[in-house]
C-alpha cells in the first residue's frame, strides 16, 4: 500500500509540474509575442469614411497583426488636422494631400512623404446650372464655399492665376450652404462632397463642373507622412504599415463589398451616420484614385507628379524654398 501510494503521489506531483511548465510557456509566450508586437498610431485626415478604407481593412483581416505592428488608427476632432497630431507627437503616420505635406514641408515642418496613395486630382469647382457660371471667368464675384479643414491651396491658387475676385465662403462638413443658394459655387472633391450633392435631389445634368485637372492642376492628392527622425528610428515598422495597408487596399479592389461592411462598421462603432449609398460612391472613386491603370505609379509619389506640383505652389507663393525630391519623398520600400 505504501507502494502505491508512492507511486500516486509520484505521478500526482509529475502532472501538476507538467500543467505549470505548459502554464509557464504559454504565459511566456503571449508576454514576448506582447513584446515582439510594435505599435504605430495612424491618423488620418478626417472621420471614419471609405476614403480610408484600405486601412480598416489590414486592420479588420489582420494584415497588421501578421506583420506583429499593432496599428491605433485615431481619427482627428474638428479642431485639429492630422498634421497638428504628428507636430505634437500624437501620431507615427499620417494621412495629408500633396500639396498640404508640400506647403508643411516648406515652413519647417519635420515631415516627409513615404507613400503615395492617390495618382490624380479628385478637385472640382460645381455650380446650379440656372446660376449661369458657363466658363471660369463667370467665377468673378461670386461666392465660393470652402472646407475649412483643408486642401484650400489650389482652388485660392486657381482663382489667383485666373486674376479673379472671389469671395471666399468658409465651411464646416455640409454642402447644405450650397443646396440652399447661401454660395453660388463649391468647392468639392469627386469621391466626396460631389455625390452628397447629387444624393441630395438634384440630377447631374443639373449641374455645371470645373474638375481641375482639366485645367492643369492634376495633382496627387491623399499620401502617408511621418517625420525623418520615425522613419529613421521606427523603418521596421514603417516599412510593415506600408505593406500592409498597400495589401489592405488591394484587398478592397478585389473584395469591394466586404471592405464596404468593414467602413461601415467602423462608422457605427464611432458613432456616426452612415449612408450606404454614398460610401459606395466613395469607395468606388477612391479605388480609382489609387489604384490607376498604370500599375507602375502604385503607392509611389513620382518625380514627375512631385516637380509639378512644387511649381504649381512656388510660382503661387505658398513655397518660398528649393525642395528636392529625394529630401520630400522617402520610401521604406527600396
């Protein structure tokens, strides 16, 4: 009997160590997959919308999580940009138009471009047919709205070299100013604002458009930014956001409808009205935008794009300094 009970308690004390070592490893393993995990906080220019659905995308499907980046994706109040995040050190990434970065870029701003999302201008100026504004120089004294939470530069710039007059009208997040008569033109993006208008009632043929890049302002718009000092301490994890969030877009073009459930989603959980309709529209022309038929452009800010645009903000006097290319534009991508 004594034997036995020998032999139980052997056997007793071998399992508990047994269950303890596997319990060990385990937990030693989440702690060093915890460790092994970097985090980076993205911020893009606005609300949640389909204009970056690409990122909720790699973050939904796990693209992130398998490159072990822990992605924060914060979205900026009304008060802020996206760049007063980065200048503040809220934010590793961020989301700006070209001629944004360009113009921060000039005036100080630690802040370099490490991807290009968007190959063309989704900018145009619209207008109520029955206003009679036929050509640009119908423009001249008249109202035109304007977002208050960016990408001014080129309509101000448009105007300016057209030499006309206009008064500026300065908005929050509604077209409804327009709607009612209280602008006679706004300033929209195609993507965007544009098809507000038309889920509002009013027909297309209703309308008269002036898209910019018709005019010689086709400029890149939506790109990813972060200062030299993170790309040069954080490349690793740069280089696997970009990855990753390329791959998330990707995924959209070939899965549109799934990434469309996954904007929506995030909308909901941020507590914001969503139309169905219109995000589709968005995410539809953003695709568009960013992934163009040349393939060779893909996520990449050319030097042709970059030389037309800086020349475009220097003869307006937004730049007042040489800016070369290789200085702005940094991929993590060799």
């Amino acid at each position: 009997l004594s034997t036995i009970n020998t032999i139980f308690a052997h056997l007793f004390y071998r399992l508990i160590f047994c269950l303890m070592y596997k319990f060990i490893t385990a937990l030693a393993f989440i702690f060093l997959s915890i460790n092994l995990s970097s985090q980076i906080v993205f911020v893009p220019q606005w609300y949640p919308q389909a204009q970056f659905a690409g990122y909720y995308v790699a973050r939904e499907k796990g693209f992130y999580e398998e490159l072990n980046l822990d992605v924060k994706i914060t979205h900026p109040v009304s008060s802020q940009n996206a760049l007063d995040y980065l200048v503040k050190n809220e934010a590793d990434i961020i989301s700006l138009f070209l001629v944004s970065g360009l113009s921060a870029y000039s005036q100080g701003a630690d802040i370099i471009n490490i991807g290009q999302l968007s190959q063309t201008s989704s900018l145009l100026f619209v207008a109520k047919e029955d206003r009679q504004i036929l050509n640009i120089k119908d423009f001249n004294d008249k109202k035109i709205g304007i977002w208050k939470s960016g990408f001014d530069e080129l309509p101000r710039i448009f105007m300016k070299n057209y030499n006309l007059d206009v008064d500026w009208v300065l908005l929050t997040s509604s077209v409804n100013l327009f709607l009612m008569d209280g602008v006679d033109i706004l300033t929209v993006t195609y993507y965007n604002e544009y098809d507000q208008i038309i889920n509002s009632g009013i027909n297309e043929d209703e309308l008269t458009r002036f898209f910019l890049n018709e005019y010689g302002y086709d400029v890149p718009e939506d790109g990813l930014y972060c200062k030299k000092s993170t790309l040069k301490n954080k490349k690793e994890d740069i280089e696997k956001f970009y990855l990753a969030s390329f791959k998330g877009w990707k995924y959209a073009k070939e899965n549109p409808e799934e990434a469309l459930k996954i904007v929506l989603k995030v909308m909901e959980e941020e507590r914001l009205a969503s139309n169905f309709a219109h995000q589709k529209w968005m995410l539809e022309k953003m695709l568009e935008l960013i992934v163009p038929d040349d393939k060779t452009s893909y996520g990449k800010l050319s030097q042709e794009s970059f030389q037309h645009t800086y020349e475009i903000l220097k003869s307006a006097g937004y730049i007042n300094s040489d800016i070369k290319y290789e200085e702005f534009y940094q991929s993590p991508i060799k």
